[in-house]
C-alpha cells in the first residue's frame, strides 16, 4: 500500500521536477565538451545530442535534492556522471564492434575505433577534470573507483565472450560492476553534495544500487524482446556479441541437447544465420527464462523501494519511488 503514492508519478512528472536542473546540467556538458582539436569536439556533441534517457543525472539530481541541500555542485558533477557514462558507451561500442547506438550510426561507425578510443579517453579525462573543481578528495575517490569497477566489469565481459556456461552468479557480478555502481555512485554523490551525512548517503547508494541492477536485467530482456526502432540498436544484439545473459542463462537451464546447440551455434558464428533468432526466442519463452529474469528484476526494484520509502515523503522522494517502476516498465 506505501507504493501506491510512488505509482501515481508519471515519467513526465519526474521529468518536470528536475527540467530546470537537467536543462544547466546539458549547459554544463556543453561547455565542458570543448576540446582543443575538433573531431573530439565533434563526437562529444553528437554523443551528448543523441537523445540518451539521462537517468544517471536525473538520480544525482532526484538525490541531492532529497538530501536537502541542493547547489551547484549537483548540476557539476551531474554532468561528470553523463559525461563518464558517455565515455563508456563510446569505449563499450568499440569494443563490440557495435554499429547503432541510440537510433543513430555509433560513434565507431563514422570516426572510426582509433578516434573513438582516444574521444573516450578525453572524455573520462575530462569528467575528472571537471570534478576535481570541487576540491572534493570524497568525490574524486568515490569517481575514481567506480571507473576502475566499470572497467573491470568490461573486462571480465570480455574474458567470457563467447562461453555457453556462465552462471547466476558470474551474470550478477557483471552487472553489478558495469551498471549497478554507476547507479549507485550517482546517488551517493546527489547525497554528499546535498550535504546528507554518510549512512543516508550509504542507504542512498544501496537504492540506487538495486535500481541499477533490476535497470540491467530489463535491458538484457529487451535486448530479445524489443524492436529496433524502439530500442535504438539491433535486437539480439547480446548474444550475437557473444554475451550469455540471464534469459539465457536460465532458459540454459533446463534447456535441451538440441537447445543449448543452437545457442552454441550462434556464440561460434557470431550470426543467426543457421540458428535463426526466432527460435532462441521461442526457447528462452518455452523455459521461462524471461518471466524468471523479470520476477528477479522485481525483487531488485522491491528492495529499491522498501529503502526509499524509509524516507520522508517529498515529491523528490516519490518520484525516486516512481523511478523503480520506470525501471521495470520501459521499453528502451
Ligand atoms: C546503456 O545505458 C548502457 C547500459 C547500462 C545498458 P542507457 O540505456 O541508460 O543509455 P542511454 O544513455 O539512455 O542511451
Ligand atoms: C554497456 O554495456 C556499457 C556499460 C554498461 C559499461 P553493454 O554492451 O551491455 O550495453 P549496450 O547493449 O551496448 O548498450
Ligand atoms: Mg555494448
Ligand atoms: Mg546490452
């Protein structure tokens, strides 16, 4: 019943609380994305014009008003956190040879890797350069290991392309390194600069934390159930790429001999040509593999709740309640 206050808030409604602040936060990216050789400049600009959601910033922003006192450094580091998750997918998208980011060619497919890994580089550069203005060793400590996390969690994608056999667990502590603790550093980092002490920074983070996991479990579902045009990258995507997610993963489960060779067959040709996707869909449904991923989801987004609604209402604090639905009910 305590959820019902949280599920009257539309995604529009978050949005108008925050529209002031987002709006300074693009300033503020946009004037942080002048580099002094002009490609570099270039590939910020269409990054940061390629109509990505802004929910890193939106929860640095929902955060740090929760916490009371809101200032400038919010809007700051709001737009550090944008700015790193930028550099990352730029990085991801090399890295996957990916060719559609955002319903647009990626920023690999037109500049080319040998540009785009050093655009990245500038730009997680660039981030920190931003965020050392706050003469913040807190923040910078906070930012600093969290890329390093995001890092690994690539890293340890990439020493398991291509496997079949990938468990709960492996699954679980990816997304934990590549998606949940950039979640969770945008809310503790909304939390500090609001001036919130350090145990409602701490239960901030493990909101967000849960959020940013549930967030990845509904990304890998879409990443099967979805359209092009809504996703703004080709479906089935994953494991064309050689990654075994958690639909996978459990639909694997029970699988059949025959099953599990026509995933192995993609995971070897890197292409649905023998092993048409309709079928590794039809299977991940025919064992439950989606329904578990979403029951799982839910126990994410519950627990996001159960600490949110720890807190005093505000319209801050609901439409951080609200966020967990949109979370779990958006389709891109
Ligand atoms: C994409 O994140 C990378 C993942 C963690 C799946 P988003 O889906 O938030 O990307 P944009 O910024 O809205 O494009
Ligand atoms: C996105 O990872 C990059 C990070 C979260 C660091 P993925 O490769 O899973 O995401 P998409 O599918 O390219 O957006
Ligand atoms: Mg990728
Ligand atoms: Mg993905």
């Amino acid at each position: 019943m305590a959820f019902k206050l949280g599920q009257s808030l539309s995604a529009r409604e978050i949005i108008d609380l925050v529209h002031d602040d987002l709006q300074r936060v693009e300033r503020e990216i946009n004037l942080e994305s002048v580099a002094s050789v002009d490609v570099v400049t270039t590939i910020s600009r269409y990054l940061q014009n390629g109509g990505g959601k802004r929910l890193r910033p939106i929860l640095l922003l929902l955060s740090s008003r929760l916490a009371g006192r809101f200032n400038d450094a919010s809007i700051r580091l709001a737009a550090v956190v944008e700015m790193i998750h930028a550099a990352t997918l730029v990085h991801d998208d090399v890295i996957d040879t990916a060719k559609t980011r955002r319903g647009r060619p990626s920023s690999n497919a037109i500049w080319g890797n040998h540009t785009c890994v050093l655009a990245g580089d500038w730009l997680y550069m660039q981030a920190f350069q931003v965020a050392l203005r706050e003469r913040n060793f807190h923040v910078l400590d906070l930012l600093i290991a969290l890329t390093q996390m995001m890092v690994e969690g690539e890293l340890l994608q990439l020493e398991r392309i291509g496997k079949i056999d990938i468990s709960e667990a492996d699954y679980m502590q990816l997304v934990d390194r590549k998606t949940a603790s950039l979640f969770s550093a945008c809310a503790r980092l909304g939390a500090m600069t609001g001036g919130a002490d350090e145990a409602t920074e701490a239960r901030l983070g493990e909101f967000a934390w849960n959020l940013g996991i549930a967030f990845q479990l509904i990304d890998d579902i879409l990443d099967f159930t979805s359209h092009e045009k809504v996703l703004g990258k080709p479906v089935g995507s994953d494991l064309r790429e050689g990654k075994v997610t958690l639909p996978l993963v459990y639909a694997l489960e029970s699988a059949s001999a025959e099953e599990r060779q026509c995933v192995g067959r993609v995971l070897k040709d890197g292409n649905y040509d023998h092993s048409p996707f309709s079928n590794i869909l039809g299977m991940i449904e025919r064992r439950r593999g989606f329904e578990r991923v979403r029951e799982r989801a839910q126990s994410f987004t519950d627990k996001a709740r159960a600490i949110i609604t720890e807190f005093p209402e505000s319209p801050y604090q609901r439409s951080m309640a609200a966020l967990t639905d949109l979370v779990t009910h958006r389709d891109y």
